[in-house]
C-alpha cells in the first residue's frame, strides 16, 4: 500500500491527537479517534482500561519519538520509540485505517521490546 506525504503527516497528527487526549485523559476523544471497529469491539470505558492495563506505556509516556513507516497485515502503521515514566524504553507501532470518507483512524497499538523485529 503506497502512503503518500500527505496521508503520512494526516496519520502522524491523528495520532499525536490521540496521544495527547491520553496525557489530558480526554477518554471520548481518544475513543473517537479510533476505527468503527475497535468502536463495535468497545465501551468507551472498556477500552480506556484495556489501554491502561495493556499498553501503559502509550497512554502515560514521557517521551515519543517518532521513526517512520512500515505496513502490518496490509494496514499502514507508525513506529515509535517510546520512553514510559520510568525510563524504559520501547517501540511502539500505531496502526491505522484508511476509512471511507478518506480520513483515518487509529486500528491498533503494539508495543515490543528494542530488539524486537516489526514485520
């Protein structure tokens, strides 16, 4: 799947949006901002505990830095490197979808170890 400039800076904002609705605890607009999907999947509430619990390091970070673009099971994805509160370090890999109206929407999150491969 080709990502074009455009998409890749619409994706990147969509997901600093995300994160900072996380560091504000702005759960409804975290929510809004992921795919009919994981909206089907989920309650609001739901998937805003299922985030904490599983993916800790995304929704209080101290720091991300952004690495580039890869695909996952032939959906776009952002590749981070994500310090937690603690100083751990780890990749974190934002997948999207490309929705109907043109716009996108956060599909998943992964989080693996540095030496971890992405495929």
């Amino acid at each position: 799947m080709y990502i074009s400039e455009n998409d890749k800076i619409a994706i990147r904002q969509l997901i600093e949006k995300q994160l900072q609705a996380f560091q504000q605890k702005d759960e409804e607009t975290a929510f809004a901002l992921t795919s009919p999907v994981i909206q089907r999947k989920f309650q609001q509430r739901d998937f805003m505990n299922i985030l904490g619990k599983k993916y800790e390091a995304i929704i209080q970070h101290r720091s991300i830095m952004f690495q580039g673009f890869t695909l996952i099971n032939n959906y776009p994805a952002l590749v981070a490197m994500i310090m937690d509160r603690k100083g751990t370090l780890t990749q974190g890999v934002f997948v999207v979808q490309h929705q109907p109206d043109y716009s996108w929407r956060i599909h998943g999150y992964e989080l693996l170890s540095l030496d971890e491969k992405i495929i």
